[in-house]
C-alpha cells in the first residue's frame, strides 16, 4: 500500500511538473542560447570501445548537434577492431602534441589526434589503454577544456537541439547551483533513421524492446520527473548527461571500481554539496533527447538488468551514512531510503511474499481467496499506472503518432506483469546473486545496431 501510495503521488507530482515546465518553455527561444557570446563551453564526451562497426557515422552524428562552444572528444578505450583506423581515415586525423591536466585517475593515454580538415576542428580523439566506461570517461575530463561536462554513449541518436535544451538549466538565474541535469532516453528500435537522425519514430516490433519502451515512459516521463520536483533525483541516465565541471572533479570524478558509475557519480555530487553546505540542483527535462538501441534477446537483456541491479546495491551500500541522516535531508531521509526500499530490495521482498501466499494458499481455502484478490488488486493497479503513463507521453510530446503503437502499447501494458515483469524479478535476483559472489565486469553486450533509413527512388 506504501509503494501504490507512492506512485499516484508521484505521478501527481510529475504532471504537475511537466505542465509548468510546458507553460514555461512554449516561448522560450533556444536561438538566443545558440548565438549568445554568453552561453557556456561545453566539453562532450563519448568514449568507444570496439565500435567499428559504426564509428564514422555515431560521430558525425555527434558533430551535427547544434551548439556554438562544443568540442566533441572521442575516447577510444582499447579498442582491438579497426574503430581506431576507421577514425583516422574518416575524419583525417594525425597525432598532435597535447597537453593533459591529471585531475581524476585514469589509465595511460597514448595519443590524442586532431584533424587536419577545418571542418573537423571542434573534434579531438583519444587512444588510451583500456579501463572501462568510466577510465575513459576520466581521461576525457582531463582533456576536455571547457566548463560543462556532457557524457553520451557513442552509440545513441541523439536530437539536434539536445545541447541546447539541457545547457538551458545552468544559465537560468537561480538561488541554487545546478551540478547536473538529465533529459528523456527513449528506445530507437524499430525507428526509422536516416543521415544520423531519427526521421520516424514506431513502438518496437519486438515484445522486449516494446515492453522496454513502457517501462521507459514509466520512469522518465513519471518517476523521474518527480523526484526533480522533489529535487531528490539520485540516477542521470549514462547514455546522456551534462555536469558542471568543476564540482564533479572535486566530488572525486567518476568511480572505476563499480558498474553502476552513473547513480554513484550524481550521489557523491549531491552529498559533496550538502558536506560544503552550498544549495544545489539536479535538474531533469522531459524532452526526448537521445535515442538509443534496446537489448532485443532475453540474454542481453539479462545481463544488463543484473548489471544495473549490482550497480544500485554498490551505490547504496558505499553511500550508506545516507540513511535517515537528517544532515542529508531529502536526499537521506527520503531518496536513498526509497531506492534502498522500493528499488534494490523489492524484488527480494516480492519473491519470498509470493512463494508464503502460495503456501498460504494450498494451507487454507481462505488465505486463498485472500491471495486471488490481493494478486488481483496488484495486476489492476499495474495496468492503471502503465496506462496512466501512455496518456502522459500522449498529452505531452506524443512521439507515437499511430493509432497503432498506442494499441501496441497498451496490451504490452496487459501482458507485462506475466510476462516481462517475472523476468525482472528473476534478472534482479540474479544480480544480487552476482554481487554476493563480486562479480564486477560488465559482460559483453552485443547490439544488433541501428538501420538506416534508405527512400525508394520514385520512377
């Protein structure tokens, strides 16, 4: 009753959210920031590992965002494909002599390259020895020149006036200081692309991107537009987020020893402002900005579910003095408390209740009566919540414009409690498991990769 209870309150708290921030922007013009002497340089960062596959053209995407004071910076971590070499020859890159301020540990650099045609100015490619997603991400904040930080995966889409809409946030006046902000991830499967850029978007042919896509909606469009309400937003999502700078290399950079480094980067941040005692803000915009590839096989999908639920025991279990510490305030009274509750333990929590309702049930024909309504009441709720977050995306930026990806949507709505939630549960238990025994690698991921859009020539 307490999670049901929290969900209707945060989704009362996000619609209220989202239509000030409608009525907000519906004049704002982000021209002005585009030409404006006074906006702010922004350093983005997207480190690659073994991408060849479509390197050239992830970058190119990346250098059509509009923005005047960006440098896009590259970082080859160990790559042992050809993304080096296809690098170099698509962009016309040769090594160069460069400086590299050692702010945040990170693993040796061995060249930086920049090209040789204008047109390519504003990119600078790292090749360094290989440490991971967050080494790589350090040796970029070493190198990077300007003030904001954005981090990207080098394999999402994302919307050309994505810089904008995010940079907006830190050059509003305010009373408190924004040290990050986050927007929208939405699932490109499915999608139509064209030139780098999503020209028609359609709700995923397969039941596990669909389904993915729901639970998307759910926790960006819902969930976490409430928490920045609350201005208790503990996760950034890694496939795009901006940082200020220098309060992230004083917050210590980002952790090379655990795989959920995005959550655990945004609560140092927020705990190291509360420790110095200097009011801030972690935003969170709910355009659709950056699209990226869902894990279309069970087994894919598994692994990043167990990696994610090892990634939120780490965080919570380094940060544990959060913990209903008054000093924290929202953040430990009732942020860190909600994830450790509602979000790492849940599952654990649901498995052990459901196998005593069984047994309960088999026990007394009563208990069993019990149960069918109580497992009624919680498959009703679930489908009233997920159905309430398709007509927020409908009300709001309505990315599905067909008739029939809303229907798609709404039985997956139907069908997912059976049918991908179990499945969570299980990835989720494993995860713990995986954490119990220290696992600590990532495990491969293998996409199928996005399909460019290709129009029939009419004859």
């Amino acid at each position: 009753m307490f999670l049901f209870t929290s969900y209707i309150a945060l989704s009362i708290l996000s619609i209220i959210n989202l239509i000030h921030y409608l009525r907000k922007n519906s004049f704002v013009d982000y021209g002005i920031i585009l030409t404006s002497p006074l906006a702010p340089s922004i350093s983005l960062l997207a480190p690659a590992h073994n991408e060849g596959v479509g390197i050239v053209e992830h970058v190119r995407s990346l250098l059509s965002i509009h923005y005047a004071k960006l440098e896009v910076i590259i970082i080859n971590d160990g790559s042992t494909d050809d993304s080096l070499e296809k690098l170099i020859k698509g962009f016309q890159l040769e090594p160069v002599k460069f400086s590299i301020n050692q702010q945040l540990p990170s693993k040796p650099v061995n060249a930086v390259y920049k090209s040789t045609n204008p047109s390519f100015k504003q990119l600078t490619v790292v090749d360094k020895v290989k440490g991971g997603k967050s080494d790589a991400l350090n040796a970029g904040i070493n190198i990077s020149r300007n003030t904001l930080i954005t981090c990207v995966d080098v394999d999402c889409i994302l919307e050309s006036d994505a810089i904008l809409k995010m940079v907006k946030h830190f050059i509003e006046p305010s009373t408190s200081r924004v040290i990050a902000t986050g927007g929208v991830i939405r699932i490109a499967n499915s999608c139509e692309i064209k030139n780098g850029q999503i020209v028609k978007v359609h709700v995923p042919k397969d039941y596990l991107p669909r389904a993915q896509t729901l639970e998307y909606i759910r926790a960006f469009l819902i969930s976490r537009m409430a928490w920045s309400q609350l201005n208790g937003l503990l996760l950034i999502s890694g496939a795009f987020g901006m940082f200020d700078k220098e309060i992230l290399i004083k917050a210590g950079g980002y952790n090379t020893n655990i795989v959920g480094e995005d959550m655990e980067l945004v609560v140092r941040m927020r705990r190291y402002m509360h420790e110095i005692k200097v009011p801030y803000r972690v935003a969170y915009i709910p355009d659709p900005l950056c699209w990226t590839e869902a894990p279309a096989t069970v087994k894919m999908l598994g692994r990043q579910r167990g990696r994610w639920t090892r990634g939120i025991a780490q965080t919570l279990l380094i940060h544990k003095k959060l913990f209903f510490n008054p000093r924290y305030r929202i953040l430990g009274l009732l942020s860190y408390p909600y994830w450790l509750i509602f979000e790492w333990l849940t599952p654990i929590v649901e498995v052990f209740g459901f196998i005593y309702f069984l047994i309960m049930m088999f026990l007394d024909r009563e208990n069993s009566q019990f149960f069918l309504l109580l497992l009624g009441g919680v498959y009703s709720f679930s489908i009233m919540y997920s159905m309430f977050a398709i007509l927020y995306e409908e009300i709001s930026y309505r990315q599905y414009k067909k008739l029939t990806d809303i229907l798609k949507l709404m039985l997956t709505a139907l069908s997912e409690p059976f049918i991908y939630h179990p499945l969570n549960v299980y990835w989720a238990l494993k995860g713990n498991f995986e954490l119990l025994r220290g696992k600590k690698d990532w495990g491969v991921m293998v996409r199928e990769g996005f399909t460019e859009h290709k129009e029939e020539e009419q004859k």
